[in-house]
C-alpha cells in the first residue's frame, strides 16, 4: 500500500521524537508517572480546539433557513429530507433559541452547513404574533456572513393563514433582499379515498391544484417560488418518503448563492457529509501523530504488561480530545467505554505484542511500532464513530472496524522499525 500523504512529512521527525523520549521515560521510576506525563503533554485546552474549528467553520458555505409555519406543518420533515437525519434526532437536534425559536444546526454547531430556526409559537392563539416577528427580525439583523432565505409552511388543507400571513409580509417588507418559498405540504390529506400512495410528481388532483391554487394567491406578493411536497414517515407507507424532494432543492438551488446551493445538492449525495468529515479527520491528525509517537515511546520500554496501563490511559485520553472535536463531551470512564466498543479484536493482539518484549533486543521494537500504529487506527476508528454520531446515525460497527484495518496497515508500514 502506498503511503499515504499526511504521513510523509512527518516519518523522520516522530523518529528521532520517539528516540529522544524514550531514553528520557525509561529514567522515570513510576509507570504512573510516564502515563500522566504523556497525557498532560498532549492535552489539548478548548480554546485550541475552538481555534481549529474556527478556521475550518471560515470556509464553509452555511445557508440559515427560517422555517415559519404551525406545529405540524412539516417543518421537521424538511429537515429530514435535506439531511437525512431520522425523526428521532432531529426531534432531539431542536434546540430553545429565543421564547417562541428553536434551533438545530446541521451537523453541528461548531461547523454547521444548515442552520434550520423554527418558529414554534406560531398558530399558537396565547402567543403575541408581534413577539414573534420581533425574534425572528433580531435573528435577521445580526450580521452573517451565511446565506438566508425564509421558508413558509402551510398545510395543503390549511386556510387559517392570516397569521403567517402577517408575518410573512412585515419580514418581506422588512427584509425584501432575502428570498421566501412557500412549501405546501401534507398532500396525502386531500387525495381522492380510493388512492394510496403518491403519483407521479406533481400531483394532478382536483383537491390538490384548487387548495394549492387558493394558497398561492393569498402569498403571491410575498414569495419567490411555491411548491407542493408531502414528506413522511416510512411507516407512513407512501412512496417515496420525501415527495417532492427535487422541486424543493431545484427552489433552493434558484433561490440560494451557488456555493449554498451546490452544497445542499452535495448533502444528498453525500458528497458535501463526506467533505466535511475530512475536514474533521484531517483536523484531528494533527493530534494523531503527537498521540501515535508517544504510544510508540511509552511500548519501547522493555517491562512486559507495565505500559499497557499506560497506553490505556493515553488511548483514553485521545478518544476524549477526538470526541470534544467533534462536540461530544466525554468523562474518562465513557471514552473507555467507546475505546473498548471500537477496539474489537485488536486488544487480543495487544497481549501478544507486549510477550514479545520478553525477546531480548527485538521485542520492543515491534511493541513500539504496533502500538504506534493501533493508536493512529484506534484514532481513526473514533472519527468514523464521532462522525457518525454528528451526522444523526447509528455508528456502523463494520465500517469501523475496516476504516481500523486499513489505518492500521498504513500506520504501520509508516511506523516500522521506527526504533532502528
């Protein structure tokens, strides 16, 4: 296998590195102390970390949408279908912003590229309409740099508008230079009885056209395009889930920049998800060299079992930076946990390279050189695992384990006869 590229720069230099700390370890009398040595020098404080992600976060192009309509009027859903993410996440994703807002960034807060605020109070007769448009025109005052573009929500069924209706025209008149589309949803409610499932796109049904028709003259002043979707449950049994999907990103893409855009077409091939998960694993490389050299360092000293505590510590130590990266705050104890949940049967082969220390003068150079490499894959496996969980999925303990295989491999190709 070829080396790869992020690798070359530094072979030389964890070397000597490793060379230099290991005669300066073996003069430590206490393993704890070696263990708490090597973690303390490569801790990483939050402000470093919030330092990284501020760069990264600079080059990405991120587009707010304000999604304004009632309780169930498929906002959510609209975050489903340009995300993929699951009903339950985004269900847990909303968080309060203001009285009457909630947020959900996508896939994260500290380098989103969609930023979805819904308006919760809205239809809500005990809600004062005029508070909310006040939040909603704070949010729309600050300064950004990211694109914006207002979304309004409406039941296909739905005539009780006046309230959105007044939003939608003192934020139009107020901010006119950001876009507005109008997405009539929950088609399915107004199918003819004998249909049961979605038809071609669009649908041609007498109830639909007159509703969608009504609909459109109430906002036509108001908004730059108008669409009919029907995003569902799969347990729902209409097909396809997201009905409509392509006219809504056909309007975003119209409406929007073309860097936002272009990555709101990349979100549903995956392409802009698998961008940014290199952005964050690039990123955290950065640590896995540091981490891998003293792995390296602490397997050369010749004491069979002594260091594996040590190592453990050090594994546990880089799990937890890895998952502050990637916005999890871990306690040692749940980063051990996640250690021994992605390590699978590498452990085993751990016990089997700290016996061949017992081999005088060969051991511990292979104990080094695997160590080295099992830590960088064990870092690797934990940004798949990290990434996973950023983007709403079940981590994939089969992709895991063969991102582990292949890291491993190179690592230690890179790695080999380190100590020579």
């Amino acid at each position: 296998m070829s080396k790869l590229p992020w690798m070359n720069d530094w072979k030389n230099r964890a070397s000597k590195n490793i060379d230099d700390a290991t005669r300066r370890l073996k003069k430590l009398i206490r393993v704890d102390r070696v263990a708490e040595k090597a973690v303390s020098l490569f801790s990483v404080s939050d402000e470093k970390v919030a330092e990284i992600l501020t760069t990264v976060r600079a080059k990405l192009p991120t587009t707010e949408a304000l999604l304004i309509g009632k309780p169930q009027a498929g906002k959510s859903s609209i975050v489903r279908g340009l995300t993929g993410v699951s009903a339950e996440i985004v269900g847990q994703g909303f968080r309060p912003h203001t009285q009457n807002t909630e947020r959900y960034a996508y896939p994260s807060e500290e380098l989103p590229l969609l930023i979805f605020t819904d308006t919760v109070g809205l239809g809500d007769i005990n809600q004062n309409t005029q508070t909310i448009i006040e939040e909603l025109e704070q949010e729309l005052t600050t300064e950004s740099q990211r694109a914006r573009i207002l979304i309004l929500t409406i039941k296909v069924s739905d005539f009780a508008t006046d309230t959105l209706l007044q939003v939608a025209q003192q934020l139009g008149q107020n901010y006119p230079d950001i876009p507005c589309l109008l997405a009539v949803t929950c088609l399915h409610e107004v199918y003819p009885p004998d249909v049961g499932d979605h038809p071609e796109y669009p649908p041609d049904y007498e109830a639909v056209n007159r509703a969608f028709k009504l609909i459109q003259q109430d906002f036509e002043q108001l908004c730059d395009r108008s669409i009919l979707i029907d995003f569902t449950l799969e347990e729902d049994g209409y097909n396809p889930t997201f009905y409509g999907l392509e006219a809504l990103t056909n309007a975003l893409a119209e409406l929007l920049p073309e860097a936002e855009s272009r990555t709101i077409y990349q979100l549903l091939d995956n392409t802009a998800s698998e961008e940014l998960g290199n952005l964050y694993r690039d990123t955290a490389r950065r640590y896995l060299v540091a981490f891998s050299t003293m792995a390296a360092t602490l397997a050369a000293v010749p004491l069979p079992f002594a260091t594996m505590p040590v190592l453990t510590a050090l594994q546990i130590s880089l799990v937890g930076l890895l998952g502050k990266l990637y916005g999890q705050t871990l306690s040692p104890s749940q980063a051990g946990g996640i250690v021994s949940a992605i390590a699978g049967g590498f452990f085993a082969q751990a016990i089997g390279r700290e016996l061949i220390k017992f081999i005088p003068g060969f051991g511990s150079v292979i104990a080094a050189s695997w160590a080295a490499a099992y830590t960088w894959s064990l870092g690797e496996g934990a940004c798949v695992y990290f990434g996973d969980l950023m983007g709403g999925k079940k981590p994939d303990p089969n992709k895991i384990k063969l991102v582990m295989k292949e890291a491993f491999a190179s690592a230690q190709e890179q790695f080999k006869n380190i100590q020579q």
